[in-house]
C-alpha cells in the first residue's frame, strides 16, 4: 500500500468534554506517543486543544487508521476510568489523504497554529501542549518540555527508569513504548517519536516555513471546507440508523446490514454516503464493514 501523509482531526464544534482539566492535557499529549510506539504510522506534527486534537500522520491507509482508531479508543478508556463514564462526552476523529503539495503546506502548519488561532496568547513553538517547537531549531536548544514553571531546566530520563507504576501513572496505558525513550516534567518527550526531518522536508527552508506560518484566511478556509467535506453531515446515530434501514429496504428489503453481503453492503454505504453524507464512522457501523474497506470506494 502507498505511504501517503493523512490528517487526521475533530471537529471542536462537535466534540465535547474531551480536556477539563491539565490531567487530560498530559494524558492525551502522553497518548501521540504510546499510540506512535505501537503503530507504524509516523507522527508529523499535532496540537492538542481544549476540545479536540489535529495530527499529521504519514504512512499507509491501514496504518493511519489504525492509529486513529487507537487513540479514540484509548481517549474513552481514560475518560471513563478516571470520571467514571463516558456521560456527555462526544468524540467523532476522521481521517484524510493529502495528496497535494500545496495542501500539505498548508495543512502541516494547520495542525500546529490551533493554540494562536483560536485566541490563546501563546505562538505555535510555544505552546506545551503541540509539535510545534520542534521545527527548524537550532542545534543547542532546550526543548520547552524540559523548563519547569519557574523557568528551570531538567533534564530528561529514559523511561525504562521508572517502575511499572510511575509509567503508567504517566502513559495512563499499559502498551509498552522503547525503554530508551525519554521523560521530564511529566512528559513523553516528542522529539522520541515525531518525525521532525519530514515535516521540515514539506518546506525545505526556514524562509518558506515562516511564510506559510502567515496562514492566510483562504488558505485557512481551504482546510477548513475540506475537513467540512470529510466529516460529513454529523446526526444522531438513531436517526442515521433509521435512514440507513429505510435505504436498505429500498434497495434490497432487508431492514439491517447484516443481511446483505460485501458487495450490497459496499451500495449501502455509497447510497448513504450520496443522499445523505454521513461520517466514514456512521457508515462503518451502519453498513459493517471495515472503515478502512469504505475509505477505498467510497468518496
């Protein structure tokens, strides 16, 4: 399968309760990287805000989405392990190619000005909770991670140094990562997993990084349409399930998916995609199939 860089997103307008607290922010930063060790996907660039996280990925479909699909999944155990339930928290990810270079300029930089452009008084290379300060650095620099509150450096261990209980009082998870990783402040170092040669190969030069650094609104806007595009109408799952039941019996009489097979299964969820532009997630469920089996056919 072909390595493709894919976006991956929420949208914050949907998403609900997914950070209430600076618990939540270590715990979904920490999870970039236990999802990257255990994953062949590589982590370009993220951020991770209030309401949802962006990560720019790369490598094939398959592993993409299995990313993705491990880091939803580990966001609601940690949710409803440490408040009990899942109560009003909602948490929809989605996933997309880019194929353009332009586009991926324009993206790669989306995924770290998320902190700026959404009012916090902070710049991209220093927001904690992001990516963003590790890009065209000079060689003696001290990773932010690694400065207390008071300004005072410390310096980074290898994980493997801390018992089974301190790692995963930190990772929330049980999944291993390299022994050799480091830790400070709290931290998974990023600089353990992020790819920062390739995201700095998408701009070659310090000069044309800064530029699309200036994100303009078009250039914002053609982000934004296309993630629009991607997420799909976003209803209530009862209410996609009777419309995925009313086309089924439509098409072929059958009131439910499981009665169909591949091929009529693969109709379904175009139709449905067609007439109604439900989410790749809502599709998987209502038509089962593999949401990586949807992505390949269905547009």
């Amino acid at each position: 399968m072909e390595n493709l860089f894919y976006h991956m997103f929420a949208n914050g307008d949907d998403a609900r309760n997914f950070i209430i607290s600076t618990t939540d922010f270590f715990a979904a930063f920490n999870r970039i990287g236990v999802c990257a060790a255990n994953s062949s996907a590589r982590v370009v660039s993220f951020s991770i805000e209030d309401t949802h996280p962006h990560v720019l990925l790369y490598g094939t479909e398959h592993d993409c989405v299995q990313f993705k699909n491990a880091y939803l999944l580990s966001t609601l155990r940690y949710i409803a392990a440490n408040r009990g339930s899942l109560y009003d928290v909602i948490l929809n990810y989605e996933l997309y190619p880019v194929k353009s270079e332009d586009y991926l300029k324009n993206v790669a930089v989306y995924t770290i000005l998320q902190a700026t452009k959404d009012g916090k008084k902070v710049m991209p290379y220093d927001y904690i909770w992001g990516s963003g300060s590790l890009y065209f650095r000079p060689e003696k620099w001290i990773p932010i991670w690694m400065v207390d509150a008071d300004g005072r450096a410390h310096e980074p261990v290898p994980i493997g140094t801390l018992t089974s209980r301190e790692k995963e009082a930190m990772l929330h998870s049980r999944k291993p990562v390299p022994d050799d990783w480091l830790v400070c402040n709290g931290f998974l170092l990023p600089q353990n997993y992020v790819d920062i040669e390739l995201f700095e190969s998408i701009y070659q030069t310090h000069n044309c990084y800064r530029v699309f650094l200036a994100n303009s609104k078009k250039k914002d806007d053609t982000v934004m349409t296309k993630m629009s595009k991607v997420r799909g109408m976003m209803i209530e799952d009862i209410e996609a399930r009777k419309i995925s039941q009313a086309v089924c019996y439509s098409f072929f009489r059958k009131h439910d998916a499981r009665w169909l097979d591949t091929n009529q299964r693969l109709t379904l969820a175009k139709e449905l995609r067609a007439q109604y532009y439900l989410s790749f997630r809502q599709l998987s469920t209502l038509c089962r199939l593999p949401e990586t089996e949807i992505r390949k056919y269905v547009r």
